[in-house]
C-alpha cells in the first residue's frame, strides 16, 4: 500500500494559507512518486498542450503556484 512519506516545502499554513482554500501542497509517496494538490485546469489548458504532450482521459493538469514549487525545491531529490 502506498503512503505519503513526507511533505515537500513548507505546509500551507506556513506559506500563509489559513483560509482552507487554494492551499496547493506536494508530497512525496513511498513508491517514490509524487502526489500534487493543486487547482484542477484541465479544461482551461488541455488544448494549449504542446503536440509533443499527451494527456490520458484519466488525468489532470493541476496547477500550482510558484511559490509552492520553490520552497519544495530544496526537498526534492536529485535523483
């Protein structure tokens, strides 16, 4: 069973999100892979995908902001 194994970057409350809401978050699964919580635009970007990129029906483009990504930075792996 997979599970999440530590939280990349700062949690939402130290970012400044206290509201509950547009709190992106990313975690790092036991399995190695990476889980997002972000805003889904699927519908918004799904056509602006370069020709080389590819989406199955069964996912999503998320977005996140950048700040997310940047502190998170530091805790993903190079390898």
């Amino acid at each position: 069973m997979v599970r999440i194994a530590r939280r990349l970057g700062d949690s939402p409350r130290q970012r400044g999100c206290a509201t509950g809401e547009t709190c992106p978050d990313l975690f790092e699964l036991s399995d190695g892979s990476f889980a997002v919580i972000g805003t889904d635009r699927t519908a918004e970007l799904d056509g602006l995908l370069p020709p080389d990129a590819a989406r199955a029906d069964y996912e999503r483009i998320v977005v996140i902001s950048r700040d997310t990504l940047l502190r998170a930075k530091k805790d993903i792996p190079d390898e």
